[in-house]
C-alpha cells in the first residue's frame, strides 16, 4: 500500500513510503504510526475503478477500508479516482530513470502521490 503526504494549501504531493503488511492488524498498526507522526487533516483512499467508471469487487472493500479509517482515527476520509495512476507511476519513474527492482519498490507510494493530486484537484467524494 502506498502512502504519500502532501500540503493542502500548495497542493503539492509528495511519496512517502509503501507499507509490506501482510494482515489488516499490521496494516492499520503501520498506518497508525503514521497518524500520529504526521497528524494528517485528511486521508485519502484511491478508489479502483475500470475506464468507464464502472466498480470492480475491491471498489467495494477500498470504500470500507475508507470508513474504517473515518472510524478509527476520527479524520475526515475521502475517496478518489485512482484510473491509471499505477500506469502514470510507472511512466514518471522510468522519465526519471528509475527502472527494475527500484521501481516496483517505489511505484506503490508514486501512485499514492498521483492520488493525492487528483484529490487536490478535486475529484474526489466523502468515505
């Protein structure tokens, strides 16, 4: 799972790190630690969708690990459209010169960042 920051009023975007959990306890345990580091006003879910908007399965459980957040840490969630941004990741990686192993290691947390601006630039809806 990536995770990115960012600075609302700049609107800027930044990767930050991807978490290796294996089980939702050591998942939410990672994202705790970072709650309370960076004490986020927001959190932002990228919502898996198909090209023409239509939902896969996992639409449905990144909606509900959206409201567990919302529940957990009190912090407004919001969901937003994240159509080809693994894709849009992998091309701003390899622009950079980042290729092979290095990338897959940073691909998940890039995406993030490309989450995170289409959240900026508004397309987003409340968990």
């Amino acid at each position: 799972m990536g995770v990115a920051v960012g600075e609302l009023e700049l609107q800027l975007a930044h990767p930050l790190e991807t978490i290796h959990a294996v089980s939702d306890r050591e998942r939410m345990q990672a994202i705790e630690r970072l709650v309370m580091e960076w004490r986020p006003v927001a959190l932002v879910v990228g919502l898996p969708t198909h090209l023409d908007g239509s939902e896969y399965e996992l639409s449905r459980r990144c909606r509900n690990f959206a409201r567990r957040l919302r529940g957990r840490f009190g912090i407004d969630t919001f969901l937003t459209d994240e159509r080809l941004t693994s894709h849009a990741a992998g091309l701003a990686l390899a622009e950079a010169g980042v290729r092979g192993r290095r990338q897959k290691d940073m691909l998940d947390q890039v995406a993030a960042q490309q989450i995170l601006a289409t959240y900026f630039a508004g397309c987003h809806e409340a968990a």
